[in-house]
C-alpha cells in the first residue's frame, strides 16, 4: 500500500532500520531549536514497546517506508481523515515553513 497516510497503528520498518515502529500521529514537527525545521509525515513509538518517555516521539516520512509489518484499522472515519490530510498535507508544510 503506497497510500499516504497509513492509519494510526500501523507498523512499519523503515529504509535501513532493524526496529519496528508504530504510527500514533501525523504531521508532527521536533520542538528542538538545534534542528532543521521540518515537518515529518509521520509520528512513531517503538513497537512492541510502544511509547516509553512522553517527549519521544519518531518522525519520519512515508517515502522511508521499506515495508508494513501490519495495516492499522481503516474505516470510514480514517478515510475522511486520509482525504483531509492528503489535501492539506503540502499547505501545512508550506505555511509551517514560512514561519
């Protein structure tokens, strides 16, 4: 499934990675002032650890994706979620940059 965006719970190993991660989130942005401003299509605990320190989150983006391990719950409020986030994926990007 090439389908931006993969629905919450979905696990996935990353290009070059050799741990799975869990999606809990998405269009998520590191708060950390010594790092590039950027905006990552996804956010992620370990798994099957799942989220260890509140302020640890994985960002990564879904072209990283190497291979999904299990597909989350796709149903109709995921989907109107999806259309939602697909149309305004590259606006938030933009509009998060120019700050």
């Amino acid at each position: 499934m090439n389908e931006k965006f993969l629905p919450i719970g979905t696990v996935v190993l990353l290009k070059g990675g050799n741990k799975k991660l869990m999606v809990t989130s998405y269009l998520i942005f590191p708060k950390k002032e010594n790092e590039e401003k950027k905006i990552y299509d996804y956010g992620a605990c370990t798994f099957p650890e799942g989220i260890i320190e509140s302020d640890y989150v994985v960002g990564f983006d879904h072209e990283q994706i190497e291979k999904i391990i299990h597909l989350g719950l796709i149903d109709d409020e995921q989907k109107l979620l999806n259309e939602a986030l697909v149309s305004t994926c590259d606006e938030v990007k933009k509009a998060f940059l120019e700050q």
